[in-house]
C-alpha cells in the first residue's frame, strides 16, 4: 500500500537546513537538553492537564473548570510580559512626545511629525525585512514552497520551527542572520532619516515644522539600528518562552528614559535633538541588556553557541526575495504614516499635528 518514500520524507526533521556547518554538510539535530525554563515548565504544563482531563472521577465540568484555569494561568505568563513590553516601548515614544510637546506647540509638531510619520517608515521597512528573511530561510532550507509561508509571524515563525525540530543551535544562526539583513536594511534607512527636512519640504510640509522635524530626526538615526538588533532578539527569546526578561528590563529602561529625558531636555537644554537622542539610548540600553541576558543565561545555553560566519550566507538572495512581501506590508503599515505626512498639509499645521500626536 504505496511506497516507502513518502514515510520517509515525513519522518525527517522539519527543518533540515542545507550547507549550514559551513563544510557543505547538512546540520544535524541537536542532542543537546533543551533549555530548562521553556521545556520543563511546557511539559509540565500539560501533563498536569491531561491527567485532570482523563481522569473520569470528577465530574466534567470541574474538569473544563480546571483545565481552563491552567491554560488560562500558563497563557498569562507568556501574554503578560509580552504586553507589558509592547506598553512600556509605547509610552517610552509617547513620553519623549511628552517633553517635547513642553517645549512648544512647534516642537510637540515636529516630534509628532518625526516619532510618528517618519519612525513609521522604519518600522514598516524593518518588520517586512524580518518578514522576507523568513521567506528566504524556509524556501531554501527547510524546503517548503514560498506560497504556503503566506503572511507568516516572520522570524518567530523560524525560530519556532527550530526549537520544536530540536536544532537548538540554529536560533543562534537565525538571530545573527536576520540581525545583519536588519542592520544592512539601516544603512539606507538612515540615509532617508538625514535628508529627512529636503524631503519633508518636498512633500509639502512646513518649512519651519520641516526643519525641527529633521533636528529630532537626526536624534532617531541610531535607534534604527537598535531595532535591527530588538527584532530579532525578542523573537529568539519568545520562540523559548523566555519572556520575563524582556519585561523587566523594559521596565527598568522607562524609569532611565525618564529620568535622563527631564535632564537632557531640561536641565542641559539640548531640545527636540536631546529629547530624540534619549529615545535612541533608551533602545540601545535594551538591546544591549537583553543580548547580555543571551550571552550569560543558562537557559539559552543550547540555543546560543557564539558569533558563527553562517550568518552572512546567502545575503544577496534575500534582496531579490524581499521585493515580493514589501509592497503589502509596508502599505499595512505606512497607512497611519500617510494620515500624519496629510495633516501637515492643512492650513494651521502645527495645531492639527499637535491634535493627532495627543489623539
């Protein structure tokens, strides 16, 4: 009843990366234990709910009862930490809007215009580099067709892939290769970020707001490059479950970003640049602690084995790759950015872009 092939092919590892050890050789899975934190506690987890959902001598709906108390809790401590990050580099970005909004209706304007018009386009151009990577990596190494991919969660989804096939080692490989792709992405980018006022001005935006805008700007070019380095980074983390880390260290990075705001802006008098520089130190203190964690926790021990040249394979085609996912994602999420570039054309730009920047 049919061939043996087929059963072969289905028993082989997920991801069977070719070329990947650097001799032309195919990785093979890692026998090393997976880190304690995510496997442990995953396993744990549901071995508890099975024996409460099979044992038939509690009644059904204490079970259900039960089983979803546990889900709910594991779930809690994955989403959590995650939310809080998201929330805290928000309020990172909006209380730089904050201070700069204290030095006038024209500054609040320009930090509206550059943290939100300008800053976008950078994100929109950083989520669909991590995007294409992944295209990259899944079309030639775990050989799966580019269309099934679809709109896939990017670099989780590889990382994800990885850790689940046991190559532990391979989400040190993912982390470094879309981090290079990510920072090679930045140098364009912060091209774009100095000629940031000729452009404002070319479309059509106030001279004055124009030129404090690209001021502020100008603060924002090393951030570019600290969110090559986050995207990444947070993605190899999540894939674990290590979530926790992240969290705390956002947080302690917000009570910094705040302190050193009211010093910078106010006391040393250094305005809208200031403001922006601060914003940018804040993301490298994060990237730089959250790499830190990498280096020294036990828990990525298996998945992180140093600084590898496989990193820097096959670079050039992911450049013709990426033209693909760019255009429907980018339009995702350039939409807002295109609202903000429109409200600086109306006839009191100042106030309407001092209006959405607190909307």
């Amino acid at each position: 009843m049919g061939s043996s092939a087929p059963r072969e092919e289905l028993s082989s590892p997920l991801l069977f990366p070719a070329h990947d050890d650097g001799h032309g050789l195919p990785l093979q899975a890692s026998t090393s234990l997976p880190p304690v934190a995510a496997d442990g506690k995953a396993h744990g987890t549901s071995g508890k709910l099975e024996s409460i959902l099979n044992d038939t001598s509690i009644p059904w709906l204490r079970r259900v009862g039960l089983a979803s108390l546990i889900e709910t809790r594991q779930l809690l401590s994955l989403a959590a930490p995650a939310i809080i990050v998201y929330v805290i580099n928000y309020v990172m970005s909006m209380s730089t809007q904050i201070f700069s909004g204290h030095l006038g209706n024209v500054e609040l304007a320009a930090a509206s215009l550059g943290n939100t018009g300008i800053q976008i386009f950078a994100y929109g151009i950083m989520v669909t580099t991590k995007l294409s990577d992944v295209v990259w990596q899944i079309t030639h190494e775990a050989r799966i067709d580019c269309p099934q991919l679809g709109m896939g969660s990017a670099v989780e989804t590889l990382c994800g892939q990885a850790y689940g096939a046991h190559k532990y080692e391979m989400l040190g490989v993912y982390l470094q290769r879309s981090t290079v792709l990510l920072m090679a992405t930045g140098v364009p980018l912060a091209v774009i970020y100095a000629l940031s006022r000729p452009i404002l001005v070319l479309l059509g935006e106030s001279r004055k707001i124009a030129r404090a805008a690209s001021v502020f700007v100008y603060g924002l070019i090393p951030q570019i490059f600290a969110y090559a380095a986050n995207f990444p980074i947070q993605k190899f983390l999540q894939a674990q479950s290590i979530v926790a880390p992240s969290a705390y260290i956002s947080a302690a990075t917000l009570v910094v970003h705040l302190l050193m705001s009211w010093v910078v802006v106010y006391k040393v008098g250094l305005g809208l640049l200031g403001a922006s520089l601060v914003l940018s130190l804040s993301w490298c203190i994060i990237v730089g602690a959250q790499f830190v964690y990498i280096v020294t926790s036990r828990l990525c021990r298996s998945t992180w084995t140093g600084f590898t040249w496989q990193a820097f394979s096959g670079l050039p085609r992911f450049f013709r790759l990426s033209t693909a996912s760019a255009v429907m994602l980018c339009l995702e999420i350039w939409y807002y950015q295109i609202l903000v570039l429109i409200t600086g054309l109306l006839k009191d730009p100042a106030l309407a872009l001092d209006s959405l920047s607190v909307w």
